[in-house]
C-alpha cells in the first residue's frame, strides 16, 4: 500500500512561552522551538504500522520553507521511506482551500491508495482533510482511531459525540484524518535521525505542481484573520480550607448566595 502522510512544522507548545506579536494578528514567531504537529505524528506512526502488515511504503509531505526539512527528516528517521518539500513563495499566506489544492498537487503527481491527515494542526481548523478529498472526488474520514485493511477497503473507528465509537468500511484510495491516541508514536533517536541526514528530499512550487499562483496564496485567499488576541482572565478559583464538614458548609452558603440553592 503506498501512503502519503501530510505534516505540518508547528510550534511546539511545550517548550515556548505563546505571545502575541506587535500587530496583534498572529503569535510573535521569533525564537520558537519547533516540532512537527502531534496529530501527524500519530497519522506518519499509523501508516508505518500498515506498511509493516501489508507492505508498501510510506511518504511524508510538508509546505514550507527550507525549515521543514527538520520535521519530514524526523519523520523519516521514523520510518517513512521518502519525504517531499513543498516550498514556492506563492504558497504563502495561503488559506484552507490553497492548502488543498497545493497538496492535491502533489497526490496527482504520484500513486498513492491512502492519504492520510492529522485530525488538526496548530490553527485548529481541521479543514484540510476533508478538503482535499473533496478535491480528489475521494471518500473521507475524520478523527479516526482504528484502523483495519481490508481488500480494496478499511474498516476504520471514528471517536463521535460522547465518547462513542462509530465503525465504518470506506473505499480505497481515500483521505483519514487522525486522532491521537490510535497508537504510540514510536521514539525518534540520533541513530535514525542521523541515517537519514544526508538522503535527498526532493523539492517542489507551484509550476512543478501544475498549479496556477494566482489560484493560491495570500491573494487568492478567502478566508483571512483579521484579529489574534488572548482571552481575558476571570477572576479564577476559590480554594475552600478546613475539615470536610466545614467546606460543605461554606460550599452551601456561597451557592446560595449565588443563587444556585433556594
């Protein structure tokens, strides 16, 4: 089975302190650490594992600029076998639907029965998957957290409302989605890292996409923020003290004063 995995180069929010920047339109992006978005390392971990069972090979693709090698080499050095760059000054400022189309781009160009998503990436919009495969004329999936191969099919499970799961066969070639939790994201050590250092990732723009620049980018975006700002803090939580008793109480006398008890 030959997989394409979409991944994308996120801040990483453990290890940075999230301001806002001087126009007040997007985080100060100066001086972050980087990582590659946790949904996609368990869609690369995933598609890893069907190779193993069923063969095949697994490829990773990311937009960006040269930055993103760092992330598709992590990525290899777990195990996928080929990584593609996606780097064209016209694929910046792009929306949703120019993401799409970039990635869709790349499938065209190759051979792919799977393509696989994070569920959602650093901006939250989770929009990407879907879209693409609307683009391709493909069956889609979204927060998938099982996954079985069939013949020509899966049967994947779908986390749904209320912490239920839902069951489903789609037909292949299709675009899933991934939740985290599907599986265990296997650890990436200097070994590997270093044995995929020196292997080449080959680098394509819009014209080696056969995409129209005008069709993306800023320009060509509809959808485009126009504010970023960090929610003001309420006043926060009262700590009640004392014996267990003595907290009921206070806990009874301020619902009461807050209406909550008649």
């Amino acid at each position: 089975m030959e997989i394409l995995v979409c991944i994308k180069r996120v801040p990483d929010n453990e290890e940075n302190e999230i301001e806002l920047n001087s126009a007040g339109n997007d985080i100060d992006r100066d001086d972050l650490v980087y990582s590659v978005n946790e949904w996609d390392n368990y869609a690369v971990e995933e598609a890893i594992q069907i190779v193993d069972n069923v063969g095949g090979s697994v490829t990773v693709v990311s937009i960006g600029d040269e930055e993103v090698d760092e992330v598709l080499r992590r990525e290899m050095a777990m195990g996928a076998e080929k990584g593609i760059m996606l780097t064209d000054d016209a694929f910046e400022g792009s929306d949703g639907k120019g993401i799409a189309t970039i990635l869709k781009g790349v499938v065209e160009k190759g051979n792919y029965d799977l393509i696989m998503t994070g569920a959602q990436a650093d901006e939250g919009y989770a929009q990407i998957g879907g879209m693409l495969a609307a683009m391709m004329d493909v069956p889609f999936a979204s927060l998938v957290n099982k996954i079985e191969v069939g013949d020509k099919t899966l049967k994947i499970g779908r986390e749904i409302e209320g912490g239920n799961q839902e069951m489903n066969e789609i037909d292949l070639p299709c675009v899933l989605s991934i939740q985290t939790g599907i599986n265990e994201p296997r650890y990436v050590g200097i070994r590997g890292i270093r044995k995929v250092a020196s292997v080449e990732i080959p680098e394509f723009g819009a014209s080696d996409l056969g995409i129209d620049a005008g069709t993306i980018g800023e320009a060509a975006a509809k959808v485009k923020r126009v504010d970023y700002f960090m929610p003001d803090l309420g006043d926060g939580a009262e700590m009640l003290e004392g014996s267990t008793e003595e907290i009921i109480d206070k806990l009874i006398e301020i619902l009461k004063a807050n209406g909550g008890l008649s």
